[in-house]
C-alpha cells in the first residue's frame, strides 16, 4: 500500500508541476520562494529538484514505521496546492 501511495504522491507533485507551466504561461508567476528560486537558476528543469526531492521523501517514508501517515498526510498538502493551482488557472484561463 505505501508504495501506491508513494506513488499517488508523486503523481500529484507532477500535477503541480504542469499547472504551474500553465499558469506561467498565462502571466500567473510561482509564489513559493523556493521554487522562483530553482525556476530563476534551472530555467525550464526548474521541477527536477521537486520532483527528486518528494520521491526521494517518498520512498524514505516507505521503510519507516507508520510511514504511510507521513505519505498522507503528504498527499493531502499537495492535493490542496493543486487544487489552488486549479482554481488559479481557471481564473487565468477566464479573463
């Protein structure tokens, strides 16, 4: 079950990812400050490290104990940033 949802993890960080692009594209910009950070020094690579990063937590998460609680908990947050993500480019993609 961990590794579905390891899985489940990563496939909303992807998500994130692509509608970050949109958004951008449209002239929305990325407020995290980290992310404008590896997007100013990485240029169109900018996910790479996010997406290292959360699978690399993910697949950690894996071998601990009660470690589908941390996955979870995990996909949750991104569940709620994707779906701030959304409601950001539906506005953009409606004026």
């Amino acid at each position: 079950m961990s590794i579905i949802l390891s899985i489940l993890l990563v496939l909303l960080a992807i998500c994130d990812v692509v509608l970050t692009n949109k958004i951008i594209a449209l002239g929305g910009y990325e407020r995290n400050p980290i992310m404008r950070f590896f997007m100013d020094r990485l240029g169109v690579f900018w996910w790479a490290p996010k997406i290292v990063l959360i699978s690399t937590v993910a697949a950690v998460c894996i071998a601990l104990p009660y470690g589908e609680i941390y996955i979870i908990t995990m996909s949750a947050v991104q569940a709620y940033i994707d779906y701030g993500n959304l409601d950001v480019y539906r506005k953009l993609k409606g004026r």
